[in-house]
C-alpha cells in the first residue's frame, strides 16, 4: 500500500500546465536539421517565424542560435555560422 501513495504523491508533483506524465517532444536532430536550413538559406527562417519561437527549442544552445539568426535576418543582414560566431553576446 505504501507503494501505491508513493505513486499517488509523485502524480501531483508534475507542473500543471503538462498533463501526467507527459513531456513535451525533443528531437535533436530535427532542431539542427532546422537551424541548418535557416542559415544555408535565410529565407527558411520567414516560412518558419510567424510560429516558431525560441521557446520550443528543447537545446538551449539551439535557442540561442535560432534568437541571434532571427536578430540578423529581421535587421535585413545575412545569417551564416560565420555571422553568429561575430554576434555580439
């Protein structure tokens, strides 16, 4: 029994604006794929950014690479590796 009110304890210890015992979906090698489209082309990143946000990356490197590449594209400057590795941080 005491396993069972363990079980029931740990329900509620999920944030509740996700349902139990769910996470939401990570795909790494989806959010590279993506962040290698926008700077091989920067026109990518327009098909994406109505609905794309910095917040839906799961990698906090890939965030920030997706905010400095939006940073650039929006201010009408090319977005490339050699680019974001000048950004200003």
């Amino acid at each position: 029994m005491a396993a069972v009110e363990h079980l029931q304890d740990r329900r509620f210890a999920v944030a509740p604006s996700e349902p139990a015992g769910r996470a939401p979906p990570q795909n790494i090698e989806a959010e590279q794929a993506l962040l290698g489209a926008i700077l091989v082309n920067n026109d990518a990143f327009d098909r994406v950014s109505d609905f794309l946000k910095p917040d839906h990356f799961s990698e906090e490197l890939h965030r920030r690479i997706y905010e400095v590449a939006a940073q650039l594209i929006r201010a009408g400057k090319i977005a490339t590796p050699v680019t974001l590795k000048t950004f200003p941080r």
